[in-house]
C-alpha cells in the first residue's frame, strides 16, 4: 500500500518527537542530591600469606597481617532527579540523534567522620598502644598511604561510601597477642567501635 504524502510527513517529523519524550532508559540516578548518614562499621582481620588472602584463622604472622574497614551508611534522598533528553533532526531527511543528560548525584554529610584510629590492646597486660600509622596502603604511585591521608582523600573527593583494606607494614612494639579495635568518630562526638577476636602474631 502507496503511503500518503501526510503519512509520510508524520513519520519523518513526529514519530522521532514521540520517542524523544521517552526518557525512560536513561539509566540516570533516581535522585540529583544525597545525604550520606554513618549507622556503624564492619572491622576484619586478614591473613595475606596466600595469594588469595583469607580471615585470620589460628596464627598469623605479623608480617601477612591485613585489616578491612567498611563503614555502614545509608543515602537519604534529597532532590529528585528529573532525566531530559536532547533531541535533533535535519529538514527533509531522516537523521535524527536523541541523547539522556544525566545528573551526577551529589552527596552531603551533614555529620562526618573526624577521625579513625586502631589501637592494640596486649592480653598479656592489658597495655594499649595506638596503631593507626602502622596500617597502610598502596596508591597509584606504589607510594604507602596511611589511613589519615586516606580519610583527608575521601573527604576530598566526597565519596558516598569508605571500604579500605590495609596492611600491616610497621610490626614494630605490635604484641605477641593482641585485640585490635576500631573507632570511628563522627564530627558529633558519636563513635563506632568494633573489636576483633584475641590474634596471635607467630614467633
């Protein structure tokens, strides 16, 4: 069947228009804006001994001792993101581009983190001594990162959640055996502790 020249008219100039009104498979965040709120922390004990690292079970040595820090947040939504797309079409032809602009999220934390530290507890006396520093990790330029300059990049760069695993690279004054605990604190004064299990380093 011959198609009208009305017909074809509307199939060349609408039916694109309709399609760009469909911005459904955008693939875009739901909202625009996000406030990050800290529930708690999730603290574990590595052993890196094997090429594929594994919890602490038993000994360890001090030497394959890695740490994983995971604090639990939620994303409480702010601003609704509202998806658009651009639309484009040549006069008597048929090209036509659509594409979705989407929105990068923000996020907002209106009660950050301050601080983190780990201390080592001996079980033999019950001394404590502060091992933050002693935990690091490798950046881009193979150069160790400590978890202060961890958390200054993390504040920098707002990042909505912090999982870092570490190692242990400075075995110095580090018990014989030892709980380990972590806290997080927030710029409130509210703190997340987490201790682990009793670990004994291999002699």
């Amino acid at each position: 069947m011959k198609l009208k020249p009305i017909n074809a008219l509307f199939i060349i100039y609408f039916v694109p228009l309709l399609m760009a009104t469909d911005c459904g498979d955008c693939g875009c965040y739901d909202y625009e804006e996000y406030n990050v709120v800290y529930k708690g922390v999730d603290f574990s004990v590595w052993d890196t001994s094997k090429f594929q690292p594994k919890e602490v079970e038993g000994e360890v040595s001090k030497n394959a001792f890695g740490i994983e820090i995971y604090v639990e947040h939620q994303q409480d939504e702010i601003v609704f993101n509202h998806n658009t797309k651009n639309t484009s079409y040549a006069s008597f032809g048929i090209a036509y581009a659509w594409s979705c602009s989407c929105v990068p999220p923000e996020y907002y934390f209106p009660n950050p983190i301050k601080s983190i530290q780990i201390t080592a507890t001996d079980t033999a006396n019950q001394s404590e001594i502060d091992v933050t520093e002693k935990f690091t990790t490798k950046n881009y330029g193979d150069k160790d990162v400590t978890i202060p300059e961890l958390l200054e990049e993390y504040k920098n760069q707002k990042q909505e959640y912090l999982s870092w695993r570490l190692d242990l690279t400075d075995t110095n004054d580090i018990p014989a055996t030892a709980f380990f605990t972590l806290t997080v604190t927030l710029d409130s004064s509210e703190t997340f502790i987490q201790q682990t299990e009793e670990i004994i380093f291999k002699t």
